[in-house]
C-alpha cells in the first residue's frame, strides 16, 4: 500500500461528494447524475468513472474483482487491480462469487450474482441519446419529458432498412418504466441480467462526469417493439475450452486460413467449469 | 490446443521496464536536471502548468522529464498529482493593472501611455536554425526603467465610451471547474476557466477559423501584456488580505468591432484571455474563441463551430480527448463480436431473401 495517499486514492470530502451522487442515483434509478468527476492517475475513457465509485464503495474488508471484456487478465483490469491493490491494499479475487465489489467493461458476469454483491460499470457515453442528439441542452429536456421519440424511431428505422433493430451491444434499456438508460457497451446478451437484478447496479461515467444507478429489484426493459420483440445473440458453437452453451463467445482466430474457434469471454465463468470436468 | 490467453500483469512489468529503458535513452549521457528543464525549456514548462492547471516550475519540469518530453502527457501527470491537493482557500483576483510588465505591445495605437515594450520575443527572430552555440551576449539596460503601473489601453477607450464597460465586481463568483461538472450554458467566468484550461493547439484551431470567416469578429490586439504579478488570498481568520508570491502570467484583451444588436449600440467589444507563464500564442487565441462565444449575449447569429459553446467547451480538455480517443486501444472483442454476429445474420438474411449464397461463409471455417 502507498502511505502517501489516502484509502483508495481519493480524498474524504471527494468520496462523500461521489457517495451523495450514489444514494441519488440509486433514489432516481436510470437517471444520470451530474458529479464532480476528478482527474484520476488513469486516463479518461479507461475507466476513470468506475474507478472513482469503486474509491467511494471500497472498505477495507472488501474483495475486488475488475474485468474488461468478462476477462480478469486483460490489460486494463489487471492495471486497475493493481492500482487498487495499490492504493487500498484490499483482497483481490478473479472468482466472480467471492467477490463483494466487481468493476466491468462491457459484461456482466454469467455466474448470478447476489444481494451482497455490487457490479460498478464502466462507462464511456453516460447518454443513451447523444448519437441521435449530441446536444446536452437538448436530450437533458428529453429526459425530463420522458420523450423517448428518437429512440423509438431510429429502432423503427433498422426494421424498415435491415428488417431487424440493428443494435447489438449498448442496447438501451428503460429503467423502471421510466429513465432511458445505456446499460453501457455490454452486449445485448446481458441486457436481460439487468432486469430485477439481486446486485446492486452502479455506472460511473468519469470524462462525462455522470453517475447512474440501477438498484436492486428494479424493473429493467429493453426498448423494443410488440411485433420485433428484444431477442440476444446466440452461437452455433460451443465453447471450445468448457463446452458452455449458455454463455457469450469471443471467436478466435487461430490461423492465417481464417479457422475460428469460439471460447467464453467471462474467463471465470469457464475456468471454473473447466476445473469442474476436470 | 488453444488456451485462454493469461500473462496481462507479467506484459504490464515487461513494458514498463522497457518504457524506463526507452525514457531514459543511452545512459552514457547524463540525465536531464530539472533546473535544466526550467531554465532552458520555459515555455514548455508553462505550458505544462498552464494546461495542467497548477503553477510550479518544479513540478512541470518534473512532468516533462518523466513524459520523455510529450506536453499532453505531461499535463496528465501534473494534473493527475493536482487533484489529490487540498485546497486551503481561492486567491483573489489577479490584479493584472499592477503587473511587473517585461512585455506590453499593442496592435491599435502607435504610441501608448508606457510605451511599446517588445521584451523577451521571438517575434522577430529570423528563424534561421543557430548551429553554434552561442554564449549568451548581455543584455543592455535601458535608459530609464518602465513606468512602475502602466495604463490598460482598452481603459483609455473606455473613458471615450467607446468600448463596452467593464465591471470587474459585477462578476459572479466563478465555479470552480475541478471541484464542479460543467453544464451548459456555461456562463462567461466558467467558458474562460475551461478555456484556460483548454488544449492551445485546439484553441489556436478555433480562434484561426473565427478570423477566416467562421464568426465574424473583426478583432485587434488591444493590448498583450507579460510579467508578474502578485497572488494574494483573504485568510477568513485574518480578514485581510496577504500576498502569497507572484507568479508570470500573459494577458491579452482583444477589441472586436460590433454592429450593435440586442440592444446594444454599435461599440467596440472585449475578448479576454489570460495564461500562465510566457503563452502569448495560448493567451491570444482564448481571446478570440472567449469573443466568439460571446454570441449569444450580444445578439449575433450564431453560426460556426467556435460560436457553439457546448461544441467548443466539451471538446477542448485534451487530457479528456487524448483518453478517449486512445481508448480505442483497449479490447473491444465483446462489442466486436456483437457486431460481427450482427452482420452475419444480416448477410445470411439478404442471401436467403435473394436466394443467393452469400459471398462468404459466415464465421469462417471453425477449429
């Protein structure tokens, strides 16, 4: 641990300022939360929104688990491991269900989470309408309406040009039937593990100085249409590793001739089957 | 057999011992001193502070030595160290009319009041590259020193009414940028701190693009002034004001020729910018862009990119641009992957619609 900083990086006053944005995140569910996002020993857009929640939640009693691409050894997670194991000198673990705090980029686990547990998201666009309005004046009034038009349009759009809604991961969620929110860039697969999740669901978006919450319990619709109703990717092939048909695949490409082989990005998940079938 | 690929802490060691060995380039040469940085490097080094938003040489010369000379990362390093100060109170107002001045000079009068005083410019070097080191030739005193305070020329239009008042205590007091998230519409004081904050290579971009037509703002240098001036704070316990130190900062106020609209008559206009250290470039180009964004206020169509102020103030930090845009890097297989399936099934279907095989074989042959 470095002595010449506070418990987890930041200071006090910094960490009651993130924890107030929490609990109203967590009163207003799927409502972005303007907060005074610090500048991080991290660059922004690699994690400097999660980061900072994790800084306000971690206890010294806490055990971390960060994963980038449902990976625990990808560079980024292992880098922000590092920082916390660092700064905090907690317990760190890759196994998603001894974890009390997980940080993620661009998955939920597949192992269920639990009530005890709290998934912090990392989040780039906080803005579920920025590409369709890149005004902040202009979609911050379309939140307060709940005028949700442009989304429901661009979705129609898809169906008349391709046949089917064209979006496959950041696919936007309804949060409590009534905040439009971006679940962040996780594959349209773990949309449906948002929904009345036992966890805790917090989002921190640190460039774009907004925080999210999705509590426990909550109602969570991916925005779709009666006749196209939402539907998740699915594989011909198994995982090549642990045989796993259920969970989300990352291809591979093993040689120059275009062979793939599909294995699952939540290395956890796989690992601790693998270990099972040994 | 495949397996899932591992090593990411061990790689993160490797290269960080080959970024150290890459840094400090061939150790028969001796490492770079700091006060080498600061006395031979100024400018960069003011830049660094002004762009990392805290005034010590030290520190930025520190940043630069360990960026291996990268200004954008340098500026994240002394702001990543920035953020975790305490904050024992706000100074007030730089009183910039006491300034010290090494430099003053004016695009619109001739002759002022204290004179024209080039100071310490490149402006009229040849540009020739000097390949002898020269020994530094000494420099020559003037006859009389400068006058102690020197008049603001923009003053002097502004006793003819000429140019739009200023009210330096009717400002509000300013949110503080690092402590607050900016939300728009972001009033003057805010604009000009996230300006002052703000990339000089971009803001340079954006103040050249109001001159070429893109906001019509007519501007002249009404006044660039460098040197020191003093910080003082108002201790709440002592009720006094007390002076801290001093510190080099560039002023420049811009006049802007103005047409009169919201019911404003036809009068000369301000644009302010101000930057730590010698950053003439920096200091000059906030001025226009602060003019421009000006708009609104005055009642001027607004038009260009440097007119819309949620375009110009989001997108100016550049340690917020440069980790966004060099978050491309890190692994997106997950979204990539959503993607590709996503345009599988479209081929697929398009094929079956035509009643075409597609021109690939979707997904490739499989292990």
């Amino acid at each position: 641990m470095t002595p010449r900083y506070n418990f987890a990086f930041l200071d006090e006053d910094t960490k009651r300022m993130l924890r107030r944005a929490l609990l109203k995140a967590v009163a207003i569910p799927g409502c972005q939360i303007p907060f005074g996002s610090r500048e991080m020993p991290l660059p922004y857009g690699w994690g400097t929104g999660g980061i900072q929640v994790t800084a306000a939640l971690l206890g010294p009693d806490d055990v971390l688990k960060v994963i980038d691409q449902g990976a625990d050894d990808t560079t980024n997670a292992v880098n922000i491991r590092r920082f916390f194991a660092r700064v905090a000198g907690i317990a760190t673990t890759e196994r998603t269900a001894e974890a009390t705090l997980i940080q993620t980029r661009h998955r939920i686990p597949e192992t269920p989470l639990r009530e005890d547990q709290i998934l912090v998201f990392q989040v780039p666009e906080p803005e579920p309408l920025r590409t369709l309005e890149a005004r902040e004046t202009e979609t911050r009034t379309l939140h307060a309406l709940a005028d949700y038009g442009l989304m429901h349009v661009k979705l129609y759009e898809d169906i008349a040009r391709y046949g089917r809604i064209a979006t496959s991961y950041d696919y936007p969620v309804l949060v409590d039937g009534r905040y439009l929110t971006s679940p962040s860039p996780i594959p349209k697969f773990d949309n449906p593990k948002l929904d009345h999740s036992p966890a805790l669901m917090l989002f921190g978006a640190g460039r774009e100085k907004r925080i999210y919450a999705i509590p426990p319990y909550t109602r969570v619709e991916s925005v779709a249409f009666e006749d196209h109703p939402f539907d998740v990717q699915q594989w011909d092939e198994r995982c090549a590793l642990c045989g796993s048909g259920e969970s989300y695949l990352d291809e591979v490409v093993v040689d120059d001739r275009g062979t793939r082989m599909f294995v699952c990005s939540d290395t956890d998940f796989c690992s601790q089957r693998t270990e099972a079938q040994a | 057999m495949y397996v899932a690929v591992k090593g990411g802490e061990q790689a993160i060691a490797r290269s960080l011992e080959l970024l150290a060995e890459a840094r400090r380039g061939d150790p028969a040469v001796p490492e770079l001193e700091l006060t080498q940085i600061r006395e031979q490097l100024r400018l960069g080094v003011a830049r660094v502070m002004q762009e990392g938003s805290l005034y010590d040489e030290e520190l930025a010369a520190l940043a630069i030595r360990q960026a291996a000379g990268d200004m954008l990362e340098a500026i994240f390093l002394l702001r990543a160290y920035r953020t975790t100060l305490p904050r024992f109170g706000y100074t007030l107002p730089l009183e910039t009319d006491g300034m010290r001045v090494r430099r003053r000079v004016s695009g619109t009068f001739k002759d002022i009041p204290g004179g024209q005083v080039l100071g310490p410019t490149a402006d009229y070097t040849q540009r020739l590259l000097d390949f002898d080191t020269t020994p530094p030739t000494a420099t020559t005193s003037a006859e009389a020193p400068l006058p102690a305070e020197m008049p603001r020329v923009l003053d002097l239009l502004e006793a003819e009414a000429l140019i739009e008042p200023a009210d330096a205590d009717s400002d509000p007091e300013p949110l503080d940028l690092t402590r607050e998230p900016l939300t728009f519409p972001a009033d003057r004081a805010t604009r000009l701190q996230n300006l002052a904050r703000g990339d000089e290579g971009y803001l340079l971009g954006l103040a050249y693009s109001t001159q070429r037509g893109y906001a019509e703002s007519h501007p002249f240098a009404g006044e660039i002034r460098m040197g020191e001036v003093d910080v003082c704070i108002c201790p709440e316990e002592l009720g006094f004001s007390i002076e801290i130190g001093s510190i080099t900062v560039t002023e420049c106020q811009m006049i802007n020729q103005f047409h009169g609209g919201n019911g404003v008559p036809p009068q000369f206009t301000r644009g302010y910018g101000l930057s730590m250290g010698e950053g003439e470039r920096k200091a000059m180009s906030m001025a226009l862009v602060d003019r421009a964004l000006r708009c609104d206020e005055l009642g001027e169509t607004a038009h260009a990119p440097a007119q819309d102020q949620e375009f110009v103030l989001s997108h100016s930090d550049n340690v917020e641009a440069s980790g966004f845009v060099q978050h491309l890097k890190l692994p997106h297989y997950v979204d990539f992957q959503a993607e590709l399936s996503l345009l599988r099934t479209l081929a697929k279907q398009q094929a079956a619609d035509s009643g075409e095989q597609p021109l690939h074989a979707a997904g490739g042959l499989h292990a």
